[in-house]
C-alpha cells in the first residue's frame, strides 16, 4: 500500500469518526437528568420580560404552565414558532388555567425583536439571559418544552420541537385544564 494510498484510509477513518460523534450529539438524551422534578426545588429560576421585569419561575404556581425554551438561531424553534402562536391563539381565552412561557436563549432582546417583526406573534415572550435557567432545567438541546401542573410539578417534558398540532399533545393539555 502506498504512502498516498495509506494517508488517504487515515483520513477516511477519522472524518468518519468525527461525522459518527456528531450525528450522536443531535441525539436527545434518554435521561431526563438534572432536570426539576419541581420548580419550588430551585431557589430562583428568573427570566426576564422585554421591559426587564423578573419572572421568578420557582414562585410560579396556581395554574398549568408550559414553558418552552427557545432561540432565534435554532432552525427547529424557527420552524415551531408559527405552530406555537396558533396553539396559543387558540388556549390565551383560558389564562385563568394556562400559562405560557416562551422563553429565548438568544443574547438580546434586538435579535428577539428582529425575528418577531419578520413572524408575527402573540405568545409571551421572556429571555433567560446566558440561558442560566434554562440550564437549571436540564436543557442542554433546543427547543425544549417543559409541562408543569398547578403545585409546580414537572408533569411532562418535550425535547425537540413540540407538533402544537398533535390531537394527543393538544388532549393532555385540554385533560390538565379539565381536571
């Protein structure tokens, strides 16, 4: 085998090794580890919204809650964000249950701005600046969507991007508000 020959292998092998290591880190982990089992188990879990007021999500109780992590730079939040506002066209008349949280990683809020001026949006907006909470949640992968009961339990949690469309998503939701 020659020199050029044998190069040529090496290369192969290890562009195949770093495209295998890849491929495996766009792969959710099974594990929902380090993630809130409860919001209360957090001393604070702030987020902001546009005029800079706190949110303290760990105080957050008396209703349903679906806090959705997501950013401006993530293809997958970008291709939800159209299903998310239809969903929450349709679930704003029952606040008094439900609450909603979308909740953007991005480094500001003119970069939040830009994209909403381009995809028209009535959801509630907020930024978890350097995504500190987001990471107290467990979410290493956006977008992710946590599902939170009344007493601020975790009931559920989506990773990846959430069918807002999804009759079985939408019948888990329309249960909680029943129960």
């Amino acid at each position: 085998m020659t020199t050029r020959s044998l190069l040529t292998a090496i290369f192969a092998v290890a562009l195949a090794a770093a495209g295998a290591v890849w491929i495996k880190s766009l792969v959710p982990p099974e594990s929902p580890s380090g993630s809130l089992q409860f919001l209360s188990a957090a001393p604070e879990l702030p987020i902001f919204d546009k005029a800079g007021a706190k949110t303290d999500l760990a105080k957050e109780k008396g209703k349903i809650f679906i806090i959705h992590f997501w950013a401006t730079w993530c293809p997958p939040c970008v291709d939800e964000i159209p299903a998310l506002s239809k969903f929450w066209e349709k679930y704003q008349t029952r606040s008094d249950r439900l609450g909603l949280f979308a909740v953007s990683v991005d480094k500001d809020w003119k970069t939040v701005d830009d994209f909403m001026k381009k995809n028209p949006s009535t959801i509630p907006l907020y930024r978890d600046p350097d995504a500190a909470t987001s990471k107290r949640f467990g979410t290493t992968i956006y977008p992710e969507t946590y599902v939170v009961n009344e007493k601020g339990r975790v009931l559920f949690r989506v990773q990846g991007a959430v069918n807002w469309n999804d009759p079985e998503f939408r019948s888990r939701i329309d249960n909680l508000l029943a129960s």
